[in-house]
C-alpha cells in the first residue's frame, strides 16, 4: 500500500489532501462563519465622505460615470474600484491587513480583525504577501483625494523616491480622474472608512458579537 | 505521423521535444518579463504609460509563465519520457490526447498572458489566471491525468519505484489544487477563510505539484546517470509520505499574524518545520548515492545541474525552518526575503533540475550531439552566479526593509534603502538572462546538427 501507486493515490493523494483541506481551510472558515457576509449593496449604504466629495472636486466627470453620489453609485464604484485595483495588481505591493508585531499598529491602525473581511468585496481577500508600498487597509480618509489623483498620475510627484508606476489611463484628456480614477480612489478610500476616529474598528465589532 | 513513429517503442520523441520547447520559449519569456519589471523599481520602466504593459500586470505574467508555461511542459516532457520506461506501458494516447495536451495547455498560457495584459487577472496570488480560463485549465489537468494515469495505473509490478508514488501524488493533488485555490475563494469562502485557502494554494502549487514531480524525475534520472541505486529505499519512503503528510499542512505560513485563527497558524508552522526535516532526509539520501561518484559533478553536466539544485533545495528549506517562525516573521514578512526565498526555490531548484533534464534529454530527442560544451559551461556559471547573487541582495535587502519598518522609520526610507539591492538584483537578472540566451543558442544549434569547436559533450 505505501509502495504503490494506487496507495500514493488514495492514502497520500486523496486522503491527505482532504485532511489538509478541513483542518487548514474549512475549520478557520468556520470559525467565523456566524458574522455575516455583507453584500456591497449593504455596505454602500454607508457613503464615505470622501466619495461626495469626489462629486465636488470632479462634478463633470463625476456625473458623466457616477451620476449623483449615493448608495447606488457608492457601490457601483467599489466594485469597479476593487476591479481596477486587482487587474493593476496593486495589492502585489500593498498589503491589507495589519499585523500585531513590528510597530504595525503605530505605523497603519488598529490591528485587522477576522470580521473586518466578511464581505462581498473580499472574494478572494486581498491580504498580498509583499510590501513595497504600505499597507492600504487604514487608508482611508487618512489622505485628500487630491493627493491620490496627483498620485496615480505621476507617484514622483508626490513622493519623491516612490517606486510606483503612473496609471495615466485612470485620467481623461484634460488630466481628470475618469471612471476608473474615480473608482479607485473611491475604493482605496473606503478601505478601513469602518474605523471610528478614536480608532474603534466599529462595523464589524457589532457584528460579531465583540469577536 | 513518421514523427511518432520511431525506434523507440515506449516514448514519443516528438512530445518530449515540442514541450520542451514550449516551456523554453516561456521561460524565456518569463524571464524577460521579471527583467522589465526590475525595471520599475529604479523608476526606469522602459514601457511607462503603455496600459497593456503596465508593470502590474507584467509582474503577473512573470509568476504565471513560470508556473504554467515553463514548470508546466518542462516536467510533462520529463513525465513523457519517464513514465512509459517506468511502467513499461505507453501513455494513454500520443496522437490525440498527446497533440491536444501540448496545443490547449499552450494556447491556453498565451491566453493567461494576453488576458493578464488586458486586465482581467484574477486576485488569487500565482493563480492570476482570469477567471473564464479556469475551468478550461482544469479540463486541461484532467486529461493530463488520464494520460499519465493510465500508464502508472496498468502497471502491476506488487511495489513500485519511488518516482512513479511521486508522479501518481502530483497528478492526484495539482487538479485538487488548482480547484481548491481558483474557485473556493473566488465564489464560496470569503474573508479570512478564503485567504486560509489561498495560502493552501500557493504553497500547494510548489510542494504538491512541482515538488513531487521535480523529485519524481529526479528519482529517475540521478540513478541512471550515476549507474547505480538510490542509497536507501526506507528513506524514500520516508521522504515521500512525509512530504504527502506534511506539505499540504503548510500553506497558512504565508499569512502568519494575520486575522486567520491562530491555531491555523501555529499548526502551519510546525508543519513546515516537520516538512524540513523530512526534505533533510531525502537530501542525505541523494548524496550517500552520490558517494564514490563525485567526479560526476565535474564532467557530467546533468548529474551538476540536478546536485547544484540539490544543495539550493536544502538552503532554501532550511531557511524555510526559521523563516517560517513567528520570530522571524516579526522583521521579514512582506520583505523581499521571501522573494529572494521564492527565487531560489522556483529557479535555483526546479529550474536547474529542468536545465539538467534539457541537457539529458536534448540530445536523444533531437539525435545530435550537444552543439557545445563550452556554451553549457557558460550557462551553468552564469545562472548559478545569477541566482546567488539575487538570493543574497534579495535576502539581505529583506532584513533592512523589516528592520526599518519596525523601527517606524519613514515607509520611504525602506525604498530608498532597498536601491542598492534592487539594483544588485537586477545585475543578476542580466546574468540568469544571459545563461538563458547562450542555452537556446545551444539547443538551437544542435538541433540543427551543427557541431562546434569545444564538442566533447557528456552523458
């Protein structure tokens, strides 16, 4: 049985493979299966600041893609926002969760809980495994939408020694965010827009039942 | 099909030789694609602005060809060659299933590059192929099942070689796999469930289908080249129902102090160190067989490509064991150490086993001697310089980037430290690249049956 190949297949193929599964991937599903999983409909009901005042700042772009700002067009741009932000892989570079070690939490916020990733804009997670650029998800509110578009634009422009590349296709003929740019900035400014000022992670808390 | 139809009843030359160029032809274009991208981080890309070339999405095509382009033909070619003389049966269908194999999966990674360029990849890391191919992917893993199962399956022999537990291990777990981590996330587990199994997938994509299958063929072909017997049969025992046990356990170490549960965690860890201790026993078994053959190393360039990878294989996993501690995991995770980690394992391992196989195999599928010897000297130092160097710059840079951020220095002030070592690793890149280009040159010219001056070639 250990010597053949109907034994590799079973015992170590089959067998061991389910056994990896359940312990590693199902169990820690599991344990945090009670919170619900909010549908973007559900959190766009909360319309960050940031996302008004992109109507402001941009009015004709922002009504041509966006219309007026509200919890429709919040989640059209998340979704969006989330998109662009996977097919320019920005989260090979930009971490999203915030480790208890290494003066993480000095540098970016609260610690991410479990609970924080139950949503709909988390299939797949986008946890990332390398930082060459901080960690994105306290980022909200934390700088001006301007500086994200001046930012997209050329990174160079704003910090200096930044290693990131120019998207000039999130911006129109006249150097404004279009759809995407607006997107994006959206979405990077609702990433952690759940944590209260004094640095409460609010939302997901009272969902979990103080998890 | 004269081609098919050769002095060799048990082996198709043809298939060996088309997928071998397949996966030669990626990973030359993959190597390009990790150079253009090293690019970027000395703001020199020399794309900038061009959307389809967006170093993003370049950096995706880089990890996906390797796995799928390169890893992928080269070890199906080694399979195609290893597993009828095994057996002692053919491949369930050369003409069909073998044509059909070779043409989808081919055509199926060009359109992973060309989907990943328009901007359709999908967010699972080193499954960044877009959503609409996956199941296509999957179909294409089942038929290579049927393939190579059939053979390993209507073979009789009471207790069977060790490679073919390998190669019956890698079919079963890659299909598994690849289901496991591209649609599990993506449509049924979110949150820190589904980055659980992400971390399964990434980490099952190196031990589950390329570990076993590198370490299947090098069961077959390190015994035949040294002409004798693998050391000790109870270690290969060992070594593989460790692996079997051991290696699917680790995949969460690649998101410790994450908002996964901690048991997960601290079960990764153990695991992984269990798994090191394992891969110490088939690396002191690979070597006792060595004994007495050392002079192989000098002159018979396979048997150096295969031990050079050896030696890499066991630096990268004893790293693993402390690497994969909390306490290291403190300063060098979202480091470039894993990166320069990851290098050496995907190309200083797996790569030098495939460059050991080509140089093996090269010359009986095309029935001419090796163009030159002197060329396959100056691709061995070349890349072995290369990917030392990029090991220890991307090491090293790893340690002050760690040591800066938790320091709570400025986030710049890792980027600017981190120049030297980019630039260092880019150095490396132009060398594994250089390598890269003189070997086509090689293969290129033997299989046109030319000769050249330094002939002597070995094995």
């Amino acid at each position: 049985m250990f010597e053949n190949v109907r034994g590799a297949f079973l015992i170590g193929g089959l067998l061991f493979f389910a056994l990896s599964v359940a312990v590693m991937g199902w169990l820690p599903s599991l344990m945090v299966a009670q919170v619900k999983v909010e549908t973007v409909e559900e959190i766009s009901q909360t319309v960050i600041p940031e996302f008004e005042e992109l109507a402001e700042r941009y009015p004709e772009q922002f009504q041509m893609h966006f219309g007026v700002p509200g919890p429709e067009s919040f989640a059209e741009a998340l979704r969006l926002g989330r998109d662009t932000y996977i097919a320019e892989a920005c989260w090979h570079c930009h971490s999203q969760f915030v480790r208890p070690v290494s003066n993480e939490a000095q540098r970016y916020g609260p610690v991410s809980l479990a609970a924080e990733y139950q949503n709909e804009l988390n299939y797949p997670p986008l946890f990332g495994t390398r930082r060459v650029g901080p960690d994105l998800s306290r980022e909200a509110g934390v700088r001006s939408n301007d500086w994200h578009a001046a930012h997209f634009f050329d990174p160079p422009s704003v910090v200096p020694t930044s290693v990131m590349p120019a998207f000039p296709w999130f911006f129109d003929e006249n150097k404004k965010p279009n759809k995407k740019g607006l997107a994006v900035i959206t979405y990077v400014q609702w990433l952690g827009s759940w944590i209260d000022p004094t640095g409460q992670i609010r939302r997901p808390v009272e969902a979990a039942g103080g998890q | 099909m004269t081609e098919l139809s050769n002095d060799k009843p048990f082996v198709s030359h043809w298939l060996v030789k088309a997928h071998l160029v397949a996966g030669f032809v990626w990973f030359l274009t993959a190597i390009s694609a990790g150079m253009l991208f090293a690019f970027q981080f000395h703001q020199a890309y020399p794309l900038a602005g061009l959307e389809f070339f967006s170093p993003g999405r370049v950096r995706m095509v880089h990890t996906q060809l390797v796995a799928y382009g390169f890893i992928a033909n080269c070890f199906v070619a080694g399979l195609y060659w290893a597993v009828p003389r095994l057996t002692g049966v053919r491949v369930a269908s050369e003409r069909f299933l073998g044509r059909t194999i070779l043409y989808v999966w081919n055509l199926l990674v060009l359109a992973t590059v060309l989907m990943i360029l328009a901007g359709h990849a999908q967010a699972v890391e080193w499954g960044e192929t877009p959503v609409v191919l996956d199941p296509l992917f999957l179909l294409g893993l089942v038929l290579a099942v049927i393939q190579f199962g059939t053979p390993l399956f209507k073979c009789r022999d009471k207790s069977q070689y060790v490679s073919m537990w390998y190669f019956t291990g890698a079919l079963a777990w890659t299909g598994l796999v690849y289901f496991m981590g591209n649609f599990f996330p993506q449509y049924w587990v979110p949150g820190t469930g589904g980055a659980a199994l992400i971390g399964l997938y990434i980490h099952d994509l190196v031990g589950l289908f390329v570990t076993p299958l590198g370490w299947g063929l090098m069961y077959y072909f390190v015994p035949i080249l040294l002409k004798k017997p693998v050391w000790s049969h109870a270690l290969s025992l060992v070594g593989f129902w460790g692996l079997a046990f051991f290696y699917p356990l680790n995949g969460v170490h690649h998101f410790l102090y994450s908002p996964i549960p901690m048991y997960a965690q601290y079960g990764a860890v153990a695991s992984t160190i269990a798994v090191e201790i394992v891969v110490t026993t088939v690396i002191v078994n690979f070597f006792a067989t060595l004994r007495g053959r050392g002079d192989h190393l000098r002159h018979n360039l396979p048997i150096r490509w295969f031990y050079v990878g050896m030696i890499f294989y066991f630096i990268t996993c004893l790293q693993c064991a402390f690497q994969v501690t909390l306490t290291f995991q403190k300063i060098i995770h979202f480091t470039d150490w894993v990166v320069g980690h990851s290098h050496l394992v995907m190309f200083g391992v797996f790569g030098f086993w495939i460059f050991g196989m080509i140089q093996y195999l090269w010359p009986r599928v095309t029935n001419n001697e090796w163009y030159s010897r002197r060329e396959s000297e100056w691709s061995f130092w070349l890349m072995t310089t290369g990917i030392i160097i990029m090991f220890l710059a991307l090491v090293m840079g790893g340690l002050v980037q760690g040591f800066l951020w938790s320091d709570l220095a400025p986030f710049e002030r890792s980027i600017t430290a981190s120049i030297p070592f980019w630039m260092s690793r880019a150095v490396a890149g132009i060398l594994i690249i250089g390598g890269a280009i003189i070997m086509a040159h090689n293969m290129w010219m033997t299989a046109r049956g030319r000769k050249g001056v330094a002939g002597a070639t070995a094995a």
